[in-house]
C-alpha cells in the first residue's frame, strides 16, 4: 500500500519525524543518478556498502556507506 507523500517509503509512523528525515536524505542520496568517472554513463551506483560500482563499464571505486567521494 502506498501512502500519500511517498518519500517516506517503508518507515510509516515507526519512527519520529528526526528520523524519517534522515533516511529521507539517504534514499534520495542512494538514489540519485550518478555519472560513472570511467564511462560518463549514469549506470553508476552503489553495488554494497562502501562499494560504487558501474554497470556499463564495471569501474569500481570504494566510497562511503551512502555516498561515493570523489
Ligand atoms: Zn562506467
């Protein structure tokens, strides 16, 4: 079921509004489109934690649990 307002995906009411907040911010960081620093392609994304990888190229890099640095 999905309720209105739908960036709070799977918290609901569990948690205070702190952090629903926060986790908010992590999925949107978990999210966003990423251009891989090999290809250029938006493949690029989180493949486990601290791990970037690439889907087109296959470039990893290591980063942060919910950010690549770069
Ligand atoms: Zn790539």
């Amino acid at each position: 079921m999905l309720k209105p307002g739908g960036s709070l995906i799977g918290l609901g009411q569990k948690y205070g509004l702190k952090h629903r907040k926060k986790f908010t911010q992590v999925h949107t960081l978990l999210k966003a489109k990423r251009k891989c620093p090999e290809c250029g392609s938006l493949k690029f994304g989180r493949e486990a934690v601290g791990i970037w990888a690439c889907k087109k190229c296959g470039y990893k890099v290591a980063g942060t649990a919910y950010d690549v640095s770069l």
